[in-house]
C-alpha cells in the first residue's frame, strides 16, 4: 500500500516538476531583431521606429517587462494607421470652402 503511495506522490512531483519547467521556459521575454520585427509588421519605418524606441528603454511598458512584442507592433500599427486616416481627413477639411464648413456644420 505504502509503495502505491509512494510512486503515485513521486508521479504527481515530476509532473509538477514538468509544468514547472515548461511554465518558466514560456514566461521567458527574448527582444526581437529588427529583421523579426520588418518582417512582421511589413513596414520598415515603423518597425525601425518600433525597435529604436524599446531597445533604448530596455524593452519595457511602462515600468513593466514587455510580454509580447508582436502584441506591441499590432498597437503601434494600428495607431500609426489612425494617425494617417486623422492627417488624410485635415487635408479633406482644408480643401472644403467656407460656406461648404457652414452649411455642414448647420445639419
């Protein structure tokens, strides 16, 4: 009975053991290269941007450690998107004549 026990209770440590090991193994943050982040994101000025900023504050959000880079490019990208979309729709505005502003503001 007690030998029963006994594998049972080193079964479970070895699994608990191995869940462990592969838990630590993934938490692990590795920076990318700046090829991985061009590649991903498929602009080389954001991604030079992307990389310049993080390599000089250490990879770091906020006072946090950066978890998932690729998360952070998708962010970047997308506010890069709404930036151009804001300047695009300035441009549109700045071509509208006056009484086109006011008789839209009037609706």
């Amino acid at each position: 009975m007690t030998t029963i026990l006994l594998k049972r209770i080193e079964a479970l440590e070895e699994r608990v053991r191995a869940l462990e090991t592969k838990r630590a193994a993934s938490t692990k943050f590795t920076p990318p290269s700046l090829a991985d982040i061009i590649e991903y994101t498929q602009d080389v000025v954001l991604a030079k941007r992307f990389y310049t900023f993080y390599e000089s504050n250490g990879w770091k959000v906020g006072r946090n450690s950066m978890k998932s880079w690729r998360a952070a490019a998708d962010q970047w990208k997308a506010r890069d998107t709404n930036q151009q979309k804001s300047k695009e729709d300035e441009q549109k505005i700045g071509r509208i004549s006056t009484s086109e502003l006011q008789s839209f503001t009037k609706r």
